[in-house]
C-alpha cells in the first residue's frame, strides 16, 4: 500500500511538471503549422517560377513570419513607416464587414499590447454575474448615463483566456477598487487564481474629487 502511494504520488507530480511543458509545445506546434500553412503555398509557387521546382522547408513559414513582424515593427516605430501602415489601415477601415473585424482586433490588440495596457485604468471587483458573486475586472472608461450618474465601462476577462470577456456598465459606487497592479490582477486571472505572486486584497483610498 506504501508502494501505491508513493507510485500515485509521484506520478502525479511529474503530471503536473509535464503538463505545461506539453501545453507549450503544443501551442507552439500548432502556431508554427498554423503560419506554415498560409505562407507555404506562396514559398512553393515562388520557387517554383524563380529556380524551377518547388521548394520548402517545414518552419519557413514561421521564420518568414517573425522576419515580416520585425520589419513591421521598424516601419512603425519611424514617421514614414508609420504614415504608410497609417494610410493601409485607414484604406480597411473603408471595406464593409472587414472594417468591424479589424477595429475589434485592433482594439483587443491594444488594450493587451504592454504599450497600451494603460487602458486598464484600474483594477476592480464587480459583482457579477449576479448580486453576492464578484469579479476581478478592469475600469477602461468612464461615461455619464442620460440621468447623469456616471458609470464605469467595466471589462470582466474570462479565465484562462484574458482577451475574451463581457463589458459591463457599472455605476462608479457599487464598485469596489482594488489597491492592486494591473498585471498582477492578470496573472491572477490567467493562473485560475493559483499565482503564486501574493496579491493584497486592500480597497483602494480614493480621493474625494
């Protein structure tokens, strides 16, 4: 019985120490084919018209990915990149359909880029999804109702995937704000509240204005 024991104990927990190695290895094997698959057809047909025969190596794509991101991300950082991806974005935010999945993108994007992530003004618990239940949400706005009480637009992200969630509306007063950084209440989020960093539960002082 001892034997047992130490067998199920064990077992379990090198379970636990392999299961994120695996996830990871996974997630990455299925962005590499994901990428593989949209770029290998164009690397097939251009070296078949520049040498001849068609040629491709498994993690091309991938690498021509992060090749294309780089350059991207120097385009955006100088005035004149900058004002060409400006006008290509301009030219999607003009095609039907395509405009409403761009800006959302876009805007999810942003909101988790660690540039942007001031939009997450403040970290909050919210009681949701019914009266007696809280959670963890992050103020982005602040806006007045037609009878003038002034509401907080409240996102309330899913676990274990932070960019889905709801967006609530939430008078400012039932609202309880939490002395805590953004990022940590997000590891908490992510982590099913398993994180190991030790999060200060304390209501935040808010000034009288």
């Amino acid at each position: 019985m001892r034997i047992t024991n130490h067998l199920k104990k064990k077992f379990l927990t090198g379970l636990f120490v392999l299961i994120p190695l695996f996830v990871t290895v996974y997630i990455i094997y299925l962005v590499i084919n994901s990428v593989d698959m949209v770029i290998a057809p164009f690397v097939r047909n251009l070296s078949l018209y520049v040498i001849g025969r068609e040629l491709y190596f498994p993690g091309t794509g991938l690498i021509i990915f992060v090749v294309v991101a780089y350059v991207t991300g120097v385009l955006a950082s100088n005035y004149i990149g900058n004002r060409f991806l400006s006008h290509g974005e301009a030219a999607l935010r003009r095609i039907p359909f395509v405009k409403g999945i761009y800006n959302s993108v876009k805007d999810m994007t942003n909101a988790f880029s660690s540039e942007k992530k001031r939009s997450f003004k403040e970290v909050v618990l919210a009681e949701f999804p019914f009266p007696g239940r809280y959670a963890i949400g992050f103020v982005t706005n602040r806006t007045k109702a037609f009878s003038g009480k002034e509401l907080c637009a409240v996102f309330v992200p899913t676990t274990p995937n932070p960019t889905s969630g709801y967006l609530i509306m939430i008078p400012e007063n039932e609202l309880i704000f939490l002395d805590m950084a953004v990022d940590d209440a997000l590891k908490y989020v992510i982590s099913l509240g398993t994180s190991r960093t030790r999060l200060e539960w304390n209501e935040k002082k808010l000034s009288s204005s």
